[in-house]
C-alpha cells in the first residue's frame, strides 16, 4: 500500500485577530490523517498569538517574529516545512471542507503528482459567500496560461515541494504569481482536481494594493512572454475585467 504523502499547510498571519480562528479551525477539522500545519506571524501585537496559543494541539509549528513582507515570511514557512506538498492557506482564508485532502490524497489517487489546482469560492469578512473567484482555471492548466493572469487562485493549488521555488522578496504583492507559475513550468504532471479548494477572503493585499500589484504582474510576465504578447494579453485581461464588474459589481 502506497504511502500518504504529507501535506505542510502554512498560514501566514499579522495582526489578524479577527481572522486567523476561522481558519485555523478549517484546517484543524481536516480529516486527512498525514497534515503538517505551520503558522508564520510577523509579530503581531493585536492578540493573533493568544488565539494561536489557544489551538496550540492543533499547531505543528509556529513561530511569531518581525519579517520582511508576506513572501518573506512564505519563505519562513516553506523553511519550516518537512512535508512532501505545500497549500497555503492564509489568514482568512480556509479549506473548503473537512474532506478536501483526503478526496485529493488517497490510496485509490496513487501515483501522486506534483501538482493539484482546483476552483475557489469568494467569502465575506463573516465567512458568508459572495460568489466564485472572478477568474477560473481551465480544464488543463499550464504554465503557458498564466500569459491570461491569475488563472488559479494561490490558495487553491497544492505543490509538491520538489518544484515549489522560494517565493522572489522582490515583489511585495505579486511574488505568488511567478511562484504558482514556476511551480507548473517545473512540474511533470498537473493535476485538476475538479473540485473547490479553498474558501478566500475578498479583499486581501494584492486587491487592495491593485495598482502595484498588476504593475509587478505585468513585468513577470513581461520577462516569461516577452513585451508585446503581454501587452496584447492584457488587452484581453483588461475587458474581460470590465465585462465582469459591470455584471457582477465586484471584482
């Protein structure tokens, strides 16, 4: 019988007082039985540490300290990590249910593959849902389609830690863009897993930093598509964007 790969779910956090239960609990109801959990706080003085001392038996690790930005502390995270995949769930953020690991990883799903990707259900500030995530992933999913943006949300895909890079301190809202897509550029066999993954709380930084963060987009993938193809891209980005918040009113 083949052996269940373990997962290292890492959950970034600072001053997240009023979000890190929620998703400490999601992950914490997972029933799959091989989960590695991580919390990196970057020192936050708002009561986060009290929370996460109160869940403590169902912490592996955390560590609470000052970082350099949210990759700097996701590079903390897969420094303290001893599993054979990565899911970042981030504060706020959750699992979408207590059998999404195991409908994933099981005996029946062997061989296993280095990556799993999978939809996303947006959510409110009280845990409500709005709606699915503006963009979502095709059928087949490679690293070529990230010429179209943000196909997959970051916390919807699972990599294996033998193609996951370090997350590049250079970007302060759009590192996780190039991370998912060097992820799928070094993997053998992408996996869609035909199901929700994640529940991901609107407006987190990259949203609410949109200016930034599409400025730094537009020059990853300027370097991996070349100028022009990205510019023509972002043609198609662009109303396809307008398309959508003029039907829906939010983005």
């Amino acid at each position: 019988m083949p052996t269940l790969p373990k997962i290292s779910i890492i959950t970034i956090v600072y001053n997240g007082a009023s979000s890190i239960e929620k998703t400490v609990k999601s992950i914490a109801s997972q029933t799959y039985s091989n989960v590695e959990f991580i919390i990196v706080d970057g020192g936050s003085d708002d009561g986060t540490v009290d929370i996460i001392k109160r869940y403590v038996g169902s912490v592996t690790k955390w560590i609470s300290e000052p970082d350099d930005g949210i990759y700097d502390a996701m590079n903390k995270g897969i420094n303290l990590s001893t599993g054979d995949y990565l899911w970042f769930i981030n504060s706020g953020d959750e699992a979408y249910s207590p059998d999404t690991l195991e409908r994933i990883f099981n005996v029946s799903c062997s061989p296993f593959h280095d990556v799993y990707y999978g939809n996303t259900v947006m959510i409110d500030s009280e845990g409500n849902e709005i709606g699915d995530r503006r963009l979502t992933p095709p059928a087949l999913l490679s690293w070529r389609d990230f010429r179209n943006g943000m196909l997959v949300s970051h916390q919807s895909i699972i990599v294996s830690k033998r193609v996951a890079p370090m997350y590049d301190t250079r970007y302060r809202f759009s590192a996780d863009f190039e991370w998912c897509l060097l992820a799928m550029k070094n993997a053998d066999k992408v996996v869609n897993t035909h199901q929700v993954l994640s529940r991901f709380l609107d407006g987190g930084i990259t949203k609410q930093n949109i200016a930034a963060g599409l400025k730094e987009r537009f020059g990853i993938m300027t370097r991996y598509f070349g100028f022009l193809p990205t510019l023509f891209s972002h043609l198609s980005i662009g109303y396809r964007f307008f398309l959508y918040l003029i039907k829906n009113r939010r983005f």
